[in-house]
C-alpha cells in the first residue's frame, strides 16, 4: 500500500505512479530540480506516490507535496510530470 500525495488515499502500487525528483545544472551555475514519472519504478533515488491524474497533481501541487515528499526544496519543475500525465491521457 502507499499513499498518493495529492489526495492522501492509500491504494496499491500498481495503481499509484512514481515519481522521482532529478537534479540537473541549467549551465549557468545554478541547479534544479525536475520533478519526473516512473513508470517503471526503475529510478534510483528517494520517490513519491501519485494516482495518475491531473486532480492529484494540482492537489499536490496546491498542497507543496512534492518537495516534502521526496526531501527537496526550491523551485522544482514539474512539467515533465504534467505532459506524461497529458499523454497518457490523450492514449486512454
């Protein structure tokens, strides 16, 4: 069981995605932080819960889960997640 951190339901991991935070330089000294899915739950790494939905996602975000979930802070980029969840929408 995990629990999803939009919406805090615990469901079984095969219906929940995970996601993992990357770190990465943007060239100019600085560094940040994408926040990107697993599906395959193959990424190394500290990861988090998400039910595969864009009102989890919003809730998630609304709610400053990610960076407490996976232990990371300032800004993160999450719009590696948005256009999977976009994708595998449009696909369903």
């Amino acid at each position: 069981m995990r629990t999803c951190i939009g919406c805090r339901k615990r469901e079984l991991a095969a219906d929940l995605l995970r996601i993992v935070a990357r770190e990465s330089d943007t060239g100019n000294g600085a560094h940040s932080v994408a926040i990107v899915p697993d599906p395959r739950r193959r990424l190394p790494g500290r990861g988090a819960w998400l039910h595969p939905v864009s009102a989890c996602l919003t809730a998630a975000e609304r709610r400053r889960a990610f960076g407490r979930a996976l232990r990371v802070s300032g800004n993160l980029d999450i719009s590696a997640l948005e256009q999977y969840l976009e994708n595998r929408h449009e696909h369903s």
